[in-house]
C-alpha cells in the first residue's frame, strides 16, 4: 500500500511541474509588468517629464504580453531603471520578440 501512495505522489507532482509552465503563447505578464511598474516609481520619484502618467501609458497593457515579448519588457524596464539618469532614454525594446 505504501508503494502504491509514493506512485500517486509521484505521478501527482509530475502533473503539477507540468500545469505550472505555460507555453510562450500563454500570457504571463509577470516580470515585464513589475519591471514597468519599478521603473516608473524610479521616473516618479526623480520627477522625469510625463512619469505621473507613466504607469497608465507604459505599463497598462504588459499583463497580456506572451513569455518572450514578456522578457522583452523585462529586459527593457530593468535597463531603464538602471540608467544614471533615469529620465534618460538609451534602453532599446527588442518588438520582433512580441510579433
């Protein structure tokens, strides 16, 4: 009986990795909208041209982007945010990801 419980778990837990990944098609919107979202509190805070609407303009529609165009922001906003200046613009958005 024991061995027949370990099987189920087992069984259990490869059916479960498997439902928690989502294919790049699927939307995730995690990482690239925090990243936004960071980056505009960072533009708020050092009082950049347009940050107060920063969040409404930028960051409104990253919950839908798919796995790659996700990273795509990621990678953008996390530049943008770690400029010396971050009102600066010399961070480049890499689009092709989110055809």
């Amino acid at each position: 009986m024991k061995n027949k419980w370990i099987g189920v778990l087992a069984l259990l837990l490869a059916v479960s990795s498997t439902v928690g990944c989502s294919s790049s098609d699927d939307p995730s919107g995690g990482a690239g909208l925090s990243a936004c979202n960071a980056y505009c509190d960072a533009a708020i805070a050092a009082s950049c041209p347009d940050s107060a609407t920063c969040k409404a303009d930028e960051c409104a529609d990253l919950d839908k982007a798919t796995g790659a165009c996700d990273t795509a922001f990621k990678t953008y906003y996390d530049c943008q945010k770690a400029q010396a200046n971050v009102c600066g613009q010399t961070c480049s958005l890499d689009t092709s990801k989110c055809l």
